[in-house]
C-alpha cells in the first residue's frame, strides 16, 4: 500500500510540477484516477470528509470544463487531487508499514 500512495504523491508531484504544459483534460483524468484510488483505498468509509470533499471537487472541475471555464476546471482538479490525496493518507495513518 505504501508505494501505491508513493506514486500517486508523485503522479500527483509530477502534475503540478509541469501544470504549464498539462491541458484540462489531463487534470480531469488525474482528477479521477485520484478519486478512484481513494475509493479503491477504502478512504469513503474511513475518510468520508477527504474523500468526499475531493468528489466534490472532481464535479466542480467537471461542470467548470463543461462550460468552458478551463481555469476553474484546473483548479477544481488540483484541489480533488489533494483531497483524495489527504483522504488516502488518513485511510492509511496509524496502519502498520
């Protein structure tokens, strides 16, 4: 579990580092792919308040893309990013590595 949330930290490192060259749809699939390893995490049962906040988020930047509002979108995605990120690492804190 350890290097699954090792890599997501660093998909996520990597994303944010290069944000000038990534285009909205690429936000939007990170975005969700973030969510989905939350949720496959176990992180809706044991961190319902990250993993939700990040859900909501991937749904802003949805609707934000779908109305051509990119920038909103992007940030949308960079904060569903977090907070799957955050809800995967409270899922893992205090389990044995």
């Amino acid at each position: 579990m350890r290097k699954i949330i090792l890599s997501i930290l660093i998909f996520a490192g990597i994303s944010f580092a290069q944000s000038s060259g990534i285009t909205t749809s690429e936000y939007l699939d990170q975005a969700r792919d973030a969510l989905k390893k939350a949720y496959e995490s176990g992180a809706h049962v044991k961190a319902p308040y990250e993993y939700s906040k990040a859900s909501a988020y991937y749904s802003i930047a949805k609707e934000s893309a779908s109305n051509f509002s990119l920038d909103n979108a992007v940030e949308a995605s960079k904060k569903s990013i977090e907070w799957s990120l955050k809800a995967i690492e409270k899922t893992f804190k205090g389990v044995e590595k």
